[in-house]
C-alpha cells in the first residue's frame, strides 16, 4: 500500500512537470511565430473580417475586405463592406479615407502606429521596446500571445494574437474604453511582390484633407 502510494505521488510529480514543460514549450513555440513572422515576412497581402464588442455585449456591425503591407511601416487596409473606407501608409505618412464624407485625415506615421497593434504585424522595429509579450494558452487550434504597449498613451489596455503555421490568424484588440474588437485574417499570401505604388494615396479632388500634428 506504502508503495501504491509512493508511487503514484511520483507519477503525480512526473505528469505535472510534464504539463509544465509542454505549456513552456507551447509559449516558446508562440513567441517564436510572432518573431518568426517579424523577421521573414517582409510583405503580405489577405482578407480581413472584423467586428467589436461593446461593454455590454452588443456588437457592432462587421466589417470585411482586403489589405497589404510592406516592411516598413507601408500597409494598406481597404474595408469593402458594409461601407467603403481605406487606411493606407506610404512609410512616411498615414491616410484615412472616409469617401461618404469626401475626407482625408493625415497623420505621421510613427506618431499613428508607433506603439499600436498596427506595429506589431506591419513595424520593423524591436517589439520589446514598445510592447510586452507573454504567451497565453493555445486555444481553438491556435498559440496566443498578448503584447501590451509600455506606452500608457497607447490607447488600447492589450492585443491578443492567434498564430497558426507562423502566420497571424486572429486578432482581438481590448481598447481603452473596455471594447473588444475581433479581427479574422484569411487568404494570407506571404513575401508576395507588391509594387511601392500600391501604398501611395493622392486625395481625391474636391476632398477635405485635415492634418493631425
């Protein structure tokens, strides 16, 4: 009986540093995508869906279309339905596009997405001198990890990534006001060749063009 005993408080031990060893290894596996992605994917072009969640559990309308970006710091985010509304990055400065409103906000770049979720997937620079990562538990066949920005100005409280085959498959944003939007990537083509002219914008004539300073 003394043995039986013994002996399945070992196994006990033995699973439980079992467990412990293969959460480690998924948390490294996880942060090994995010940097993984970083580093070798240099360009991409996909599909987006995104919707968000009220402090109350309503949920906005959804949003679908397609973007692109290129290290660093160009990208380009078309959304198609329900409304039209582009965001694009030239690298030197961003361009948000409302064509109901015939408007055009401009903004610097790194003032834009210096320390948001935009930096993460679309930056060149080092994530651990604006966010921090840990990783999460890996669910629904994907490894999370959360970033949270060192800046308390970010504007948002965390970023939860999915990654799955070290590319970004999911992303769910908590922003400052307790709301949660949940962004789908799809169709996800990496180091495509995309022309420099893709990431320029040239307002419309007729547009107002306000500049943020």
């Amino acid at each position: 009986m003394l043995f039986s005993t013994w002996t399945k408080s070992v196994l006990s031990s033995v699973l439980c540093a079992m467990c412990l060893l293969m959460s480690e290894a998924k948390a490294a596996s996880a942060q090994e995508q995010l940097q993984g992605f970083v580093s070798k994917v240099q360009a991409a072009t996909g599909n987006f869906s995104q919707y968000t969640v009220g402090t109350q559990g309503q949920t906005k309308p959804a949003q679908s279309g397609q973007f692109a970006f290129q290290r660093p710091g160009r990208f380009k985010w078309d959304v198609v339905k329900p409304y039209a509304q582009q965001i694009v990055s030239d690298g030197q400065q961003l361009f948000q596009f409302d064509p109901d409103l015939n408007q055009v906000t401009v903004r610097k770049v790194d003032q834009a997405i210096g320390s948001s979720p935009a930096a993460i997937l679309f930056g060149s620079g080092s994530l651990e001198q604006s966010f921090t990562v840990t990783a999460l538990p890996d669910k629904e066949g994907l490894s999370w990890l959360r970033a949270k920005p060192r800046n308390g100005e970010a504007g948002f409280v965390h970023v939860d990534l999915g990654f799955s085959g070290g590319l970004p498959a999911r992303i769910i944003l908590l922003d400052a006001f307790g709301q949660n939007t949940h962004i789908e990537l799809s169709g996800l083509v990496p180091n495509p060749k995309v022309a420099v002219e893709a990431f320029r914008f040239v307002p419309p004539p007729g547009a107002d063009v306000v500049r943020m300073q």
